[in-house]
C-alpha cells in the first residue's frame, strides 16, 4: 500500500520523528513503524488525523490506495463470478444427467436426493446472478468483457441493453429443450 510511503514522506518533510508523530496523533511509536511498513493500515480517525496534521486532505494522503483496492475488488469479483459460475456449470450439468440414472436405480426415492441436488445447484445459480447483478453485467458479452477486466464503451453497452430482454426468454426455451431432449434420451437409455 502507497499510505506507509506517504506517511513516511509527510512526516519526514515535516522534519520529525516516528515517536514524535505518534504523539501527535495519539497511537504509538511502533505502529506508525507498522504504518510506514505497511504492516498495517491506519484506522479511519487515525487517517483523518494524519491529513489534517500533514494539512493535506484524505484524497492525496490514500489515493494510490485507493485505485489499488477498486482494483482489487474488481478482481475478486472476478474470481468470485468464475468459481460460483465453475461450480454452478458442474452442478447443473449433474443435476440433469443424474435425473433419470436415479430414477432408474432407487424408483421414486431418487427424488430425495435429486432434490437436494437441484436445491444445492439453485443456491450456486442465485450467487452467480447475485455477482452478475452488483456488477450491472448481463449478456453474454458483457459477462466476457468482465471476466477480461474491462467494460464495453457507450455504443456497445446500448446494444446490450437492447438484447436483454430477448436473451432471457431465448435462454430460458433454450435450456428447457436441451433439458428435454437429454432426459428424452437418458429415458430410451436406461428405461429401455
């Protein structure tokens, strides 16, 4: 983080020590040491004092860290979309070919476990449109400039937005047909 180098910086033009700054803004002299290492991150009063006594404001005291955490953030969000949308994909894909294996095996007691199987991929499915959600992210291709770290400028967005409505009901048939059609033959298969 950029604040240690800032702190030690402001505190060495002002011409004073560690233990001298600490005394100014009442901590001690080992955790401006663990500041100016970057050890640890001063707390907000903390912050708010070093600006005023530095008579600098908030902005220039943290800035670097500041466009480090939104891009921190935005990359566990990232993360977070890929592994909730990694597990959700295998979930989904057990829960329809297990439907009829099941079915065939236990009889109508294959719905217990079944159902806890679809219970457990839906809970992935909302924390993927969860994610999706707080990122304003929806189609296709802005789901890929996401995952790539970047954004779609002001033309391409307005196309997206256009094409929201209709990929939602095609996404919707789409995956009730493909549903049909493999337990359509996972049925012939294992019912045969």
């Amino acid at each position: 983080m950029e604040v240690g180098a800032q702190i030690r910086k402001y505190r060495s033009n002002m011409g004073i020590s560690q233990e001298q700054l600490a005394e100014k803004v009442y901590v001690s002299r080992q955790t401006v040491s663990n500041w100016e290492t970057n050890k640890y991150y001063p707390d907000i009063h903390s912050l708010l004092l070093l600006s005023t006594l530095f008579d600098i404001s908030l902005d220039q005291l943290i800035k670097g860290d500041v466009e480090r955490m939104r891009k921190e953030i935005k990359e566990t969000e990232i993360r977070r979309l890929n592994r909730y949308g990694n597990i959700y994909a295998a979930l989904l894909a057990l829960t329809v070919l297990s439907a009829v294996p099941l079915a065939a095996w236990m009889g109508w007691y294959a719905l217990i476990p079944w159902a806890a199987l679809a219970g457990v991929t839906m809970y992935f499915a909302v924390k993927v449109e969860k994610v999706k959600k707080d990122n304003d992210i929806h189609t296709y291709k802005e789901i890929v400039a996401f995952t790539e770290g970047r954004r779609l400028d002001e033309m391409e967005t307005q196309q997206e937005l256009g094409k929201r409505h209709y990929q939602t009901v095609l996404y919707a048939l789409g995956s009730a047909a493909i549903g049909f059609i493999v337990s359509f033959f996972l049925a012939k298969l294992f019912l045969a």
